[in-house]
C-alpha cells in the first residue's frame, strides 16, 4: 500500500504521543479530578481521532469523491456515530464513572480501550455530516458540558470520593471553560462553511 | 436502511453502558451507590483488630457479638478540622437522643479512626472533648494496615490525603448488627433516620441477608414517629 507518508507518519506520530501520555503518565493524571476529566480522557480521545486521520491519509484517492453523498451507509451523515460519541460523553461525565474508572477495572477497560475507539467513531463520523448535524451534536454538547460544570461548582459536597472539594470546583471550572472554547474554535475552523450555510 | 439499524445499535449500545453505570439510572455518585448496594445486599465485616482509648486490642466481630447491641459507626481521624467536627457534633446529639429514648441497652455508637498515627491518648482525650459517654459511644482506631485498609474497603470508606496534612473522606451513618453485617449506611445530615434504622434493626434482631428493605419504605417510616 502506497501511503501519502509525511501525513500518516505526523498522525501516527500524533496518536502514539496521546495514548502514551494518557496511558504512561496515568498515576499523575488521575490524582486530581481536572487531569482526569479534562486531560486524560480528552487525550485518549484524541489518540483515537488521530489514529483515523492517519488511517485515512494511508488511503488518499479513493474517498473524496465518494464524500458528498456517502449512499446508505452504516454511518449515514455521522448521525449514528456522533450519537454514540455524544451517550458516551455524557457518561464520562457522571461522577460516579471517575471514581469507578479508578476502582473497577471494566471501567478502566471502557476507558483506556473505548475511550480511542471512540475518538475514531468521532473523526470519521464528522467526515460523512453537515454543518446543521455538526452544529446540533457540538450544541448538545456543550449546553451539557456547561450545565454539568456548574452542578460541580455548585455542589457544596464532594461527588467523588477519590476527589477533593477544590479539585472539583476546578473541574467544574473546566467544564464551562470547554463549553466556551470548543465551538469557538469549530467556528474559526469552519468559518466558511458556517458562512455559505448562513447565506444561502 | 442500514443506518437505522445502526442508530438503534448505537442508541442501544449508549443507554446500556449508561444503564450499567448508573445502576439503572438511579445513582449518579459512588456514594449513593455505595448506600444502595449496601442496602440491598447487607456486607460481612472481615476480621480487623482494633485499638481502644485504654491501649487494648481486641477483633471487632468479637466486641460487637459480646455486646450485642447495634452499632452505628462512623470513621473519622482526631486532628480533623473540618468534616469530622460536624459528624463528630451530630453523633454527639445522637448519643443524646439515645440516652433520652432510654435506647442506650439497644444502640450504641463506635467512632472508628483511619488514621495509622493516632495513639490510645489520642482516642481518650478525643472522647472527652466530644462528651462522650463510655457506655454510649466508643472511640477506636485500626490496629494493622493492611486489615484497616480491608475494612475500609469493605465499608466503601475512600479516604484521600489533603493538603495540611488532613484527610478528605466520605462520611456517613452505617449501621452494623451485632452479627457483624454493615446493614444500612445513612447521610449524615438525618442522624434521625440513622436512629431510625438502627432501632429497626435491633427490633428486627437478626435477619437473613437480602430482607432489608430499601430507601424509600424507611422514609416512610419516618413519618410515623
């Protein structure tokens, strides 16, 4: 198989430092709730984004013309992939999935091997949707991110039990600052599509 | 119509793994997991040896069958700041609600320490400052590690270091019979119901496993009395 190399080898690359910073460096990771839920898993996500964009690069001509209308697919528009990757962000955001991650190893399981799978679903199913599908899944998202930030904030208990009270306040924290920064950057990166949709 | 099938595989495949982690949507925290399991199937304590205030050491299955009364225990550490000067006042007002109700012969009260610094002396003086009545409430400490972290575990007690030298811990009323089962564990906030629970407990006397009955028929309990 004949790979555009630079761009494989650069994901590739790309992947291998994710997943072996998520999985290398998991004792400091998971010692505050913040790295946890805002560096360790979104790492483990992003190994599995990169690793499809490598996969994808290895596979060059083929596929671009087949983008615009991908006929009955599995994956239709991304919409079935992007509803799992949605479920599962939500769960990684119940409190109970932290300190489970820590004590019951399917859990752990569940994140270090459906965690990049995931990221893969992610990257792919972003490749077959639309702006208005984008839009909609990043919204859902986000609103729970925010919404979820500020029970974390507001909570006058701890809700993990392997957490401290401040490090969930960061957490909290983090949250809201994520609901504000990822579509801020969709949006500087689609800019244009954003644009052609909006003036049509 | 693939895609339909994948969407139903995938909403399938979330809301499972969903289901799963939460208990069935009905817990969102490890604790209030924790609460419901123990609820639902009652633990056996493993065998731990432990210190008292007067420098003895005795197995705790052993005290509590010789003593015979229900126990409602808590875990705290003596130079706590913060949390276990809240607990420590709220079982002080339930030792007083023990002694008024004249449950003292059916209930009694076991604080037990985490911390592997804390010495008899420390467990004494720590009784006096609490007003604790010796017949009502004892205060213990683990006298291995390796069984304290046993019996912390099987309590689902998760005790984290914090800066200043404190510890962070979940705390709650757990109420153990005298065959040495950990029946129920309560919030701290209703040391009431804790008190209900164990009296439910004693009048139960010992029962099979699994006929304790859950959260929502205790609440109504309540209200009867």
């Amino acid at each position: 198989m004949r790979c555009a190399s630079r761009a494989v080898w650069a994901w590739g690359l790309g992947a291998l430092v994710c997943l072996g910073f998520a999985v290398g460096l998991r004792a400091p990771l998971t010692a505050l709730m913040s790295l946890h839920m805002l560096v360790q898993i979104p790492l483990l996500v992003l190994a599995g984004v990169c690793a499809e964009q490598a996969w994808r690069a290895c596979r060059p001509e083929s596929e671009p013309d087949a983008r615009p209308r991908p006929a009955w697919s599995f994956n239709e528009y991304g919409v079935p992939g992007l509803l799992l990757v949605s479920l599962v962000g939500a769960g990684w955001m119940v409190p109970k999935a932290l300190d489970d991650a820590l004590t019951d190893w399917r859990v752990a399981a569940f994140k270090y091997l459906g965690l990049p799978v995931c990221g893969w679903v992610l990257r792919a199913s972003l490749r077959r949707s639309n702006v208005v599908i984008k839009l909609f899944f990043l919204g859902n998202f986000c609103w729970m991110s925010a919404i979820v930030g500020m029970i974390y904030l507001d909570q006058p208990i701890r809700l993990c039990n392997a957490y401290l009270q401040d490090d969930q306040d960061w957490s909290g924290r983090g949250l809201i600052a994520l609901a504000i920064a990822l579509p801020s950057c969709w949006l500087l990166a689609e800019l244009k599509p954003v644009w052609r949709f909006l003036n049509r | 119509m693939r895609w339909i099938l994948a969407l139903a595989v995938a909403l399938a495949a979330g809301l499972g793994a969903l289901y799963g982690l939460t208990d069935g949507f009905t817990v969102l925290t490890a604790e209030a997991a924790r609460r419901q399991d123990v609820a639902r199937n009652p633990r056996p304590i493993p065998a731990v040896q432990v210190l008292y205030g007067d420098g003895r050491i005795q197995s705790l299955n052993q005290d509590l069958r010789r003593d015979g009364r229900i126990a409602i225990v808590n875990f705290f550490y003596t130079r706590c700041l913060s949390l276990c000067l809240v607990q420590g006042s709220l079982t002080e007002r339930l030792q007083r609600a023990i002694v008024e109700h004249g449950l003292q012969d059916r209930i009694r009260l076991i604080s037990i320490s985490f911390d592997p610094r804390e010495r008899p002396s420390d467990l004494s003086r720590y009784a006096v400052r609490m007003n604790a009545d010796p017949a009502v409430w004892q205060f213990l400490s683990f006298a291995q590690p390796a069984q304290r972290d046993a019996a912390l575990d099987l309590f689902g007690i998760t005790v984290v270091p914090a800066p200043l030298g404190e510890f962070e811990h979940n705390a709650a009323f757990h109420i153990v019979t005298p065959d040495g089962r950990l029946a129920r564990v309560l919030d701290l906030d209703d040391p009431g119901l804790a008190l209900l629970a164990a009296k439910d407990e004693a009048e139960r006397g010992l029962v099979p496993a699994g006929a304790v009955p859950g959260e929502p028929e205790r609440r109504a309990g309540e209200g009867r009395t």
